[in-house]
C-alpha cells in the first residue's frame, strides 16, 4: 500500500508539473499573440510593446523585437538598442538587424538572418557572402546606436551576434565603434574577424591600418586577402613590405592579385618596377593591378608603354586598367576610340560596370577629367546606364562644379535617374564644406 500510495501521488506530481509547462506554455503563446496585435497599431503602441523585451520567454521577446522594428521610427530605436543587451545570441542579432532596417528599409527582408528564424550554426556560412551594403554619407546614424553595436562586437552572446553586429557596424559606417573593430580581430574565430576587416574597409579610417597588417600573413585565405584588401583601401604605407612579401612568397594567385592590386593604390615610385615587370603578365588580375599602378603613379615617360598595351589587350577587364591609366596620364579625349569614352561606355556593361564605375570615380577627383564628362550628359544619345553611373561618380567625387549636373539628373524624365540625381545632390552637398 505504502508503494502504491507513492506512484500515485508521484504520478499526480508529474501530472502537475507537466499541467504547469503546459500553461506556461500556452501563456506564452498568448503573450506572443498580443504583441502581435499591439504591433499592428503603429508606433503609438511601441509602449505598451517594450516591457515584453524583458519577458522570459524567447519567443516573446523576439516577437516584441520584431513588432518595433516592423513599426520602425524613430521611437523604434531606443527599444531596439535596449534589445541588444539581451542575453541570448537570437534577441541580439534580431535587435542589431533591426536597427540596421531603420536606417536601410528592407534589410531585415534581405538581409543575413532573413530566411533564418533559430540561428544555430547555419549563419556562419552566411557571413562569407558578398557583403557591399553601406549606408549613403548624408545619412547620420545616432552615436546611442554604434555605442551599442560596439558593445556587441566586443562581447556579444555568442560568437555570431558579434560577427553580426560588425557587419552591421560597417554598413553604418560607424567610426566610433572602430577601437571595437579591432580588439575584435585578435578573436580567434575567422567570420568574426572577416566581418570586422569589411566594416573596417567601409569606415576608410586611415588609422586602423596598423591594427590589421598582422592579418596579412593569416593562414585562412579569406581572412588574409581581406586584410590584404584593407591596407590597400587604407593606404596604409607602413605595410607595403608586407604587402610585396605576400605578392613574392604566395603561391595563391587569388592572395598574389590582392597583394599587387593592394600595392598598387599605395603609389610609390619604388613600386615602379614592380608594375612594370606585371604588366604583360599572363594572368589578367595581375596585367589589371599592374596598370593601376602605374596609372596612380602618373609617370608621363610609361604612356607610351600603356599605349601600346591598351592597343594590344583583347581582354575587357585589363583592358579598362589601361583605359584608367591613360587618363590619370591626361589622355581625356573624347573620340569613339579614346580610353575615356571606352571607360563611360563600358557603364552600359552589366559584366563591367562595377569596374569601370570605380575607376571613372576616381578619376573624376581631377577637375580636367569633370570637365571632359558633362558634355555627355547634354548628349541625346546617353543613356539610362549612363546617366545612373554619372549621377553615383559624380556624388562620389564631384565638387561644387557638379551640382548642375546632378540638377539637371533629378529632374530628368526617368523617374530611376531622377531619384539617383536627387540622391547624388544630398550626397554631395554632405560632403562639401
């Protein structure tokens, strides 16, 4: 009797502690259904939403996460950055990716957690992808906000929140958190370090170079050529030997043409031989990095020397290298067969835009080179392409010079090239003093 009476008062027992979990589970869900509610009414609800940051079940919080940042204004933000101070790696990354949505509409539907409601491991691969987003320079991201994505990145849950929270800094180019950057690159997990070399590279603070050229000899390949990367970007002087001792001792081509194309936006007259001696290279990455070299270096005794190569070149990729340097050697005609035309006309490129594009940008920092380029925008025959790479170079790299133009762009009869010159002329007047 006295073993029957205990398994049945054990039974009961288990019958209700098992009860409890279920309501508290059902609790629960009903608590995520109010948030859910509350989030369809607007801003006006989001305080009556913040207090379930704080519940104690996940599911709640992350659900109250993504009601503030679905509803995204400004009263958004300070919710989101109390989120980031959760204590589990899933409310973090949800609560870092939603500040980010505030400030670029649409990334939490596009962006690395997208597809992925419980992170695991199956975000690691993720952090690998191309990763080119930035923010444009006009737009000003509240201090609160990188002080937290910094805090992140320093000491995160979990190794992907931080990873996370670094490429979130780099979107937003947040320079403040730029000393967490870099205490972060001596972690020994490879996403997190890559992550912080990409948000480092878009910040382009000239002062990170030193914390990052022990990067350039890392073993993982990915982690090395976006150090490699980095310095270059930085122009970063001090690491130029190391930089020309991975372009001699690596047998990776892939880390070889970084090295060379690193070299190559750190001009040096020393250096000179160096491109020379790749310029007829059979490898093209590394003919398109030589050029690049010698068009930083301006030298007007290689025009020739060019001339002859950019005649020769039957590949498209060197072969707007050698379009680069010839007008960063003051060739700026405009003729059919001139290397500035080739360069403008290679916008219309789906392949080689993204190429021709940034040298255009730079090039566009000479006002001679400016001058050359406005007349085609009054020419009947440009087009769409055109006009959209123009009205993004000249943002970049114009001057008060440009402001007509990019006028002229926002009020043009395509509604995509009216937007992109509305969106250069902000961006341009946030750089001019």
């Amino acid at each position: 009797m006295h073993r029957s009476k205990f398994a049945t008062w054990m039974s009961l027992g288990c019958f209700l502690v098992a009860g409890a979990g279920w309501a508290a589970q059902e609790d629960a869900k009903q608590r995520v259904k109010a948030v859910r509610d509350l989030g369809k009414g607007g801003s006006g609800e989001i305080s009556r939403i913040e207090p379930f940051l704080s519940d104690p079940d996940l599911d709640v919080r992350l659900e109250a996460i993504k009601a503030i940042t679905d509803i995204g204004t400004q009263t958004s933000l300070n919710p989101l950055i109390k989120a980031t101070s959760d204590n589990d790696s899933e409310a973090q990354i949800h609560a870092t990716d939603g500040l980010v949505n505030f400030y670029v509409p649409g990334y939490v539907k596009t962006g690395l957690t997208a597809p992925l409601r419980r992170m695991g491991t199956s975000i690691k691969s993720r952090f690998f992808e191309t990763n080119d987003q930035v923010i444009d320079p006009y737009i000003q991201v509240r201090p609160e906000v990188i002080q937290a994505l910094g805090r992140l990145v320093r000491g995160g849950a979990s190794l992907e929140s931080r990873a996370n929270a670094a490429r979130a800094t780099g979107i937003l180019r947040g320079r403040q958190a730029l000393p967490d950057l870099e205490q972060a690159l001596h972690s020994k997990d490879t996403p997190l370090i890559y992550e912080c070399l990409v948000a480092i590279q878009k910040i382009r603070d000239p002062s990170a170079g030193a914390s990052i050229i022990f990067l350039v000899h890392d073993l993982d390949e990915r982690v090395q050529i976006a150090a490699i990367e980095t310095t270059g970007l930085l122009m970063y002087r001090e690491g130029s030997n190391d930089l020309r001792d991975a372009l001699d001792r690596s047998k990776n081509m892939k880390v070889k043409r970084a090295a060379l194309t690193a070299i190559a936006e750190i001009p040096d007259e020393q250096s000179h031989s160096v491109y020379i001696g790749y310029l007829n290279n059979k490898d093209d990455g590394l003919r398109e990095a030589a050029a690049e070299g010698l068009a930083r270096l301006k030298n007007p005794d290689d025009r020739t020397t060019v001339e002859m190569a950019f005649s020769n070149e039957r590949k498209t990729g060197p072969r707007l290298s050698l379009a680069f340097a010839l007008v960063s050697m003051g060739k700026r005609d405009m003729g059919e067969f001139d290397p500035l035309k080739y360069l403008l006309d290679n916008l219309n490129s789906s392949g080689y835009k993204g190429v021709a594009r940034p040298y255009l940008t730079e090039l566009a920092r000479d006002p001679e080179v400016r001058k050359a380029i406005y007349p085609v925008l009054q020419d009947p025959t440009v087009t769409k392409d055109e006009k959209l790479g123009l009205a993004q170079i000249l943002a970049q790299s114009g001057d008060r010079d440009s402001v007509p133009a990019l006028e002229t762009l926002s009020r043009d009869s395509d509604q995509e090239v009216a937007q992109e010159g509305l969106r250069g002329l902000k961006n341009l007047r946030a750089r001019l003093p």
